[in-house]
C-alpha cells in the first residue's frame, strides 16, 4: 500500500516539476522522425543571427543558470574526479526536507528536485550536474546566417551564504543554499574539457559569489577571479542574491566597489521580490534597483567604474522610491536604465520573465521603445524552465505571441531538453501583431559585437 502511494505521490511531483519523456540526447532522434520535420525546422530557424559579425566571432550567452543539487554529493567525483569531495560543495539547509514543520517548503523543494532530475537525494549534486551537463552537450550546433556555428556561453552561478552585517560571520541559520565559488570554477573547468573532447564548440564560464561582509571580501574577489580568468574566461562575473544574502548594496564597503571595478569584474545582483530562495521579509527591500547606485558610482583608483546586470529587470514586487513611495519594482529598473551615465554599464537580464505572466516586459525590449535596446542580455534561470507547472507555451499561444505549431515544437523540447526550450522560446516569440521578435543583440554576449 505505501509503495502505491509513494508512485501516486511521486507522479504528482513530476506532473509540476519535470514532466519529461526523455534524455536530451533523445531529442535528437525524436526530431529526426518524418512526423517531426516541420518542428525540426521551426527550432533550426531560431539560431538564424542576422545582426552578427560575417567573422563568426561572437558568442551567444546564458547569463543566468543555477548550480543546485541536494548537499549530498556522493557521485560527484564518479562523473568529474578533479572535483574535491570535502567541503561538499552545495549546502541546502535541512528546512527544505522537514515536512513535518515545513510542508510547503518540503514540496517546493521536491518539485524542484524534480525538475532539476534528480531522483535520489543522497546522489543529488552529481544527479545535478550530470542533468545540466547532458542539456549543454546536446545542444544544438546549427549555422547562423552567415554559414558560421553558433556558439553558447553558459554562465553557471555560486551562491555565496547569510552573512550578518555586524560581524561579518556566516548564519547557517538564515543560509537557504550556498554553492561554494571553487567548487562551481572546478564544475565548469570539468565540463569544459568534456565539451572539448567531445568537440563541442559550447562553453562553460564559472560565476563566483563573494559575500561584501567578509571581512576578507576584497582578497578573495582577487583570489577567485584569478582562478576563473587562468581558465582562459574574459568575463568575470560575481553574483548577489542581496534577499537571501542579506546584502543591502548601499551599506556594502566602498572598496569591494572599487576592487571589483579594478579587476574588470561584473556584478550581477538580483532585483524585484525574491520568491524562490527563503529570505526574511525585511530584506526583500534590498532587491530595491534603487540600491546599486552605490556600485554604479564607484571608481577604482585608475578611474574604472563597474559593469552591473540587473537579473530579472526588477520583474516583480514593489520597492520604494526615492520619495518614499511603493512602486513596481519594474519602474525603479526603467528608471536606473534611463540614467544617461550609467549606459554601456547597466544591463538587465531576461532571466524568468516569459515565465509568470510578466512577458510584457519582453514586449518593450522588442518593440525598443524604452532605450533598453542593446542592453537586455539572455538568461534562462536554469532550472526555472524545467519547471513544469510554470511552462508559459499555453499562455504565450493564447497572449498570441507564438504561433500553433511553434506551441507544439516548444512542448515537444521541453521534454527532452528545458534548457534549449527556454532559449528556443524566446526566440520564437514575436510582438506586435507577430511582427517584432526580440532582437538578436539581447542574445549576445557582452564582449560580442553589437554592445556598447
Ligand atoms: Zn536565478
């Protein structure tokens, strides 16, 4: 009887988090049959770059992905031996499994189990890793249309833990999860190598996360970023959860400012309502887009100033203004991005927004009324896409902004491959009366042709 109830339950979790029919690798063969050709070639046309150097010399970018698992990485060395066993890389606090005194936390976080393929806790972290893994190495290598491959960058995101501001000290207690930055360089580098060997032209580039109130921030930023730029990456990119880092960015010390302006790095902070991640009511206001003028504004001791991206563009919840008043988060994003003087340094990302009825927001991109053109970069907040529950395909064909057959194709991909469903959306979507699609800038890279 429990073994019943156990498979009724464990359809249920992947009706909402995975709901897949096979491994990435499948899709291929899956597409290949007759029935399939014309979503075959509906999926082919969205690597068709048009605004793109003849050269080929430019890279497609995922700026937004998670490394996650379970915090029990047994396997792990199975799949990548160079990656040290101890410290565990991923920490997720036991919350997430009382079901007992945290029941919805407790399905949350199977659905998102689920979602991310992973079936046993215990071999979680490896479970993870090889999931993503397979998504990138079956990724699609098709022409642009200039005849050159189009070539991903995927950018994979650390999470730093809690830190209280006073001390500077990590409070496992208020910690969610925590990806520890070494551990994700020594996943990318693993992958790396795999891709090449595989003969693969995608790449991997590792986004480390250091908290500002450590006391010893501004050494380790050094420390890591050299690790991450001896692998031969160009874009130093460092990430904040302020929410559920408690990080207020306008109390943050000026000289983690300057020391990442000095080294070239990349902020990329969340804004708008953190729903995923736990995080106490009172910080959420930390996600206010208003808070990182402070980062915007400072200078090494050479004069440079630092590249910020706004993940999400401030996509949901409120925050208040400078008069003091509640407005949409997504307004305090428009109006930081109207700042003449923060232009070729403020970015925001796409990450999450098809999802949830806020595709609106796509919709000033492609229509480029905004002065946001050029300056929106791609991001699929993997494995948010996997997320059965949240797939928009319905709403997107009824909203009119995919067409039936692209509907099909894009629910034919998301169970083989979510990562590539996510790209492949929004590059199917158009507006204006299926006139506009996104343009092809939002999809490049920041050191691509194209960005200021
Ligand atoms: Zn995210």
């Amino acid at each position: 009887m429990f073994y019943f109830v156990q498979r009724f339950f464990g359809k249920i979790i992947r009706l909402f988090g995975g709901n897949f029919s096979g491994t990435p690798e499948e899709l291929e063969q899956v597409l290949g049959r007759e029935e399939n050709a014309c979503y075959a070639r509906l999926i082919e046309q969205t690597f068709q770059f048009e605004q793109v150097p003849d050269s080929g010399d430019y890279w497609v970018a995922d700026y937004h992905m998670h490394i996650h698992g379970t915090g029990r990485n047994a396997g792990v060395d199975l799949f990548c031996p160079a990656i040290p066993l101890c410290p565990p890389g991923v920490l997720l606090t036991g919350k997430r499994f009382n079901w007992l005194r945290h029941p919805f936390l407790y399905l949350q976080t199977k659905v998102f189990l689920s979602a991310s393929g992973i079936e046993n806790v215990c071999f979680g972290d490896a479970e993870y890793l090889q999931r993503l893994y397979r998504q990138i190495e079956h990724f699609p290598v098709h022409n642009d249309t200039h005849g050159n491959p189009v070539r991903f960058r995927f950018f994979v995101f650390a999470m730093a833990p809690f830190r209280d501001r006073d001390t500077g000290d990590v409070n496992f207690d208020k910690t969610d999860i925590c990806v520890d930055s070494d551990y994700v360089i020594s996943v990318a580098d693993c992958f790396n190598r795999k891709l090449e060997m595989a003969g693969i032209p995608h790449r991997v580039v590792p986004v480390i996360s250091v908290h500002p109130y450590r006391k010893d921030a501004e050494k380790e930023l050094v420390r890591l970023g050299n690790r991450v730029a001896a692998q031969g990456h160009d874009e130093i990119l460092v990430k904040w959860l302020p929410p559920s880092m408690g990080i207020d960015p306008e109390t943050v010390r000026s000289s983690y400012y300057e020391t990442m302006a000095e080294q070239g790095m990349v902020l990329v902070s969340h804004t708008g309502k953190e729903h995923s991640a736990i995080s106490d009511k009172e910080c959420q206001e930390f996600g206010n887009p208003l808070k990182l003028c402070k980062a915007l504004e400072a200078r090494s001791a050479g004069g440079k100033q630092l590249k910020v991206i706004m993940a999400h563009s401030g996509r949901k919840g409120v925050n208040f203004d400078d008069a003091g008043k509640r407005v949409s988060s997504y307004e305090l994003f428009r109006k930081m991005m109207a700042t003449g003087d923060y232009r070729g340094r403020l970015f925001g990302d796409m990450s999450a927004i098809p999802y949830m009825a806020t595709e609106h927001i796509l919709r000033d991109i492609a229509i480029g009324n905004l002065g946001l053109e050029g300056r929106m970069l791609n991001g699929s907040d993997y494995p948010v896409p996997a997320g059965h529950i949240i797939k928009p395909t319905r709403h997107l064909y009824k909203m009119k902004l995919i067409s039936r057959q692209q509907k099909k194709a894009l629910d034919l991909v998301y169970r083989y491959n979510p990562l590539l469903f996510d790209f492949v959306m929004k590059r199917m979507l158009h507006f204006a009366g299926q006139q506009v699609p996104l343009p092809d800038s939002a999809f490049l890279s920041m050191t691509s042709f194209g960005r200021e």
